[in-house]
C-alpha cells in the first residue's frame, strides 16, 4: 500500500546538485513572440513591430518577460522526465517561478538551457525541487536565469 | 511608449488595479503559445475527472497576464530585470469566463542600480492568487 509520505519520498534525493548536458539551440521566432505576447494580453508593440522595439533599443522584436519558461520546460524535461529521478508527472504542481533577466529575448536568438537541481525537499507529505535552468545565446553570454519550484504532492 | 524614469517613481506609488478578462480562449491561444497542453486547461470533463471544480487557468497565464501591469508601467517590457512569484490558489474559468484583479505597489528603489521593487497582488473571486509576486524594473 502507498503511503502519502511513500509517494512523496520517491523522489529521489541524489539528483541534488546534479546538472543536465545543455539543451538546444531552439531559435526564437517573431511569430512565435506575437502568439505569446497576445494570449498573456501583452501589447506593447515592442512584441510584435520589429521597428517599435529597435527604436527602443532592441535588434528586433523582444519576448515579454515570462516567455522564457517556454524554453525553459524545454531544457528542464531532461530532468523530470529523468526516470531515475523518481518524479511522477500526473502529481506535479508548478509552486513558484523565478526569472532574473540579463537582457530580453530577442527574436533570432538562439538559447540554449542548462539545468541544474538545485534542491529536494520535502514539506510533509509533498516534495518541493528547485530546478534552476541557465539560458544562454549562441555566444554563451547569459540571457536568462530560469528558477522553478516544483512540488510533487504526496497521497492518493 | 515612454520608459519610466527613476525622478518620475516614488516608494509607495500604487499601480492599478487592472481586471483581465480570462476566458476557455484566452487558455486555448495561451495553451497554443506556450506548448502547455495540458487538459486540466482546457477540458472540463477530464478537469473534473481530476478532481478540480472545472477548467483551470495556466499559472504561467496567471504570472504573464500579471506582468503587463508592471511591463506597461515600466513603458518597456525589456526592463523587467527580475520577475517571481508563488502560486497560491487556481484560477477557476468556467465556460461563462472569469477575470483576474491585479494591484501594484512600488516598495523599494535603489537609486544607484536605478531599479524598483514592485510588489505584485492578483486576485480571482477574492482570493489571492499569486504569493509574494515582485518584479525588479530597471528604470530609465
């Protein structure tokens, strides 16, 4: 019989401080951009009008803020996904998220992920891992820091 | 857009509130954008085989829609230099849909980084929806 704490605990706590091969390159698109700028209702024109964002600054058009979690599941699946990892999806809640902008993702970049598990902890019957995914372009200069809390509840 | 300039903010200045309208296809594009497929966001019969109330909105829906108080405060979303929260609770979107509210406070300033602190609340039937939300603008 599976306990609350049973299922919790299957996590396992070895994976700490383990980091994945990098993930990648995944090419950002202008549309791509758009279709996310509009489902969050983001409508600054920096998002969609490659002229609005370079005269702000940008080489072309930018991605708002939390897009970056679309490449960041990308390169963190190596690790869920991890069946050593002992992580059972169907129980997985996102608990907090985290991002430290370097600069904005900007179409025609090409980042690539670096995962590292950060922390495995448990808070009763659930487990809480903190997977920290490093995004970079393609001449390694750091784009964006990507920090997820995942909690794997316990119970039935 | 005009970018906001350190002389122009104040601790304690308030943004919003904004009421976002949250509907099952605001979810689907979200769904579509994102590569988040998951049927809790969109089914209401699997939702329910799951054990929650109805459909349920994405949290990284929930965080992004949020972030446009703060993006189009800041006059440009490339500077939000750092951007957090918790999920707290579900936003629940019925097929009639329903709305977030979303309030900001300016919390702290660090003239020399010329940055702002602004403490982020969002709310969906009256319950708070985000946890300890902050977003770090680099002002200009």
């Amino acid at each position: 019989m599976s306990t609350p704490r049973m299922a919790a605990m299957a996590v396992n706590p070895d994976f700490v401080g383990r980091t994945y091969p990098p993930s990648g390159p995944y090419v950002v698109d202008a549309d791509a951009i758009a279709a996310f700028a509009a489902a969050v209702g983001a409508t600054d024109p920096v998002h969609t009008d490659a002229k609005a964002a370079r005269a702000a600054g940008y080489p072309d058009v930018i991605a708002p803020p939390t897009m970056a979690v679309t490449i960041e599941q990308r390169c963190s699946r190596a690790y869920v996904g991890d069946p050593e990892a002992g992580i059972d999806y169907s129980r997985v809640v996102h608990g907090e998220q985290r991002f430290t902008h370097h600069r904005p993702i900007t179409a025609g970049d090409h980042i690539t992920g670096t995962t590292t598990v950060d922390g495995i902890r448990q808070a009763g019957a659930h487990a809480m891992v903190d997977v920290r995914t490093e995004l970079v372009d393609a001449e390694g200069k750091a784009v964006c820091t990507a920090v997820s809390t995942i909690v794997i509840r316990g119970g039935e | 857009m005009t970018v906001r300039r350190v002389a122009d903010v104040t601790v304690g200045e308030k943004l919003g509130p904004k009421t976002i309208p949250v509907r099952r296809d605001t979810l689907r594009a979200y769904a579509a954008a994102s590569g988040d497929d998951n049927p809790i966001h969109q089914n209401e019969d699997f939702a329910r085989q799951v054990g929650l109330p109805d459909v349920i909105a994405h949290g990284m829906w929930t965080m992004g829609a949020t972030g446009t108080l703060v993006t189009e405060w800041a006059g440009d979303p490339g500077r939000i230099v750092a951007y957090g929260t918790r999920f707290t609770n579900m936003v629940v979107v019925p097929r009639t849909g329903s709305e977030i509210v979303v309030a900001g406070e300016v919390t702290d300033m660090d003239p020399g980084a010329g940055t702002a602190t602004v403490a982020v609340t969002a709310t969906a039937g009256g319950r708070d929806v985000l946890g300890r939300c902050t977003a770090v603008v680099r002002l200009g």
